[in-house]
C-alpha cells in the first residue's frame, strides 16, 4: 500500500468529491421521502431492477447488494410488499429461497423515482466526477 503525501490541489478534490455525494444522497433521501417512500425502499427497488441479467434477486443476493444482513432485508421486503412494491415468487431450483420482483406498482414507482436521479446526476456532473490524482516526483 502506497501512502503518499497528497497535495492541497488532492484534498481540494478528495473534499469537492465528498461533497457531491453527500449532496447527491440528500436529494436521494428528500425526493424518495416526498414520493411516500423511503430510502431503503428506492435502493431495494433499485437493486432487484438492476441484478445483473435478471429482474429479480433472491434474499441473499440483496442482502450482498444492499450490504445489509439478510434478516435486515427481510424485514425491508416485507415492508416492500405491504405497500404492493415487490412480490415473492418462489424460486424454481432452490426450496429455501424465494425471488424478490417489483410488482406493475414498483416498477412504475421506481421509474418515476430513477428518472429524477438520472436528471439529478446530469446537474451534478462537474462535482460527482472522480478526482484527478496529480504526480508526486520522488
């Protein structure tokens, strides 16, 4: 592990970056809370839209994605599916696991919701761009 020292111009950038995702994740959690939602809600729709080559995810594999405990995400996905966001299916090929889905009213709830971040992120692309690391000669 390289431990070189950071120039002002690295901390300047190290400190805009945090500042355009702290920035970012506030407009998450106000937009997702003034559409009824929470922000655990939006992530989980989020993560089952977005699973790699499906549109559904197991327990388990929301659990890695959320970084979250799988009972922590049983509990979010039984709130889910109080409000008619998800569904469970059960799964074809394992007895012990189930497919989390978004239901017709997630998928509309999430679109609405994604496409705001989308706009979001646009403006804020001068700030949410990775920092630019500068040389330091030995």
């Amino acid at each position: 592990m390289t431990t070189e020292a950071l120039t002002k111009a690295d901390f300047e950038a190290l400190a805009r970056f945090r500042f355009g995702i702290r920035r970012y994740l506030r407009f998450s959690e106000q937009t997702v809370r003034e559409h009824g939602l929470t922000p655990q809600q939006y992530q989980l729709m989020l993560a089952l839209k977005g699973y790699p080559g499906r549109d559904w995810a197991t327990l388990r594999e929301l659990a890695d994605r959320l970084q979250l405990r799988h009972h922590s995400v049983g509990e979010l996905v039984d709130r889910a599916q109080a409000q008619e966001l998800v569904r469970r299916d059960p799964h074809p090929d394992d007895a012990r696991a189930v497919q989390v889905r978004l239901t017709p009213q997630g998928e509309r709830a999430l679109g609405r919701l994604s496409a705001l971040h989308r706009d979001e992120l646009r403006r804020m692309s001068a700030v949410l761009t990775l920092p630019e690391w500068t040389e330091v000669s030995s």
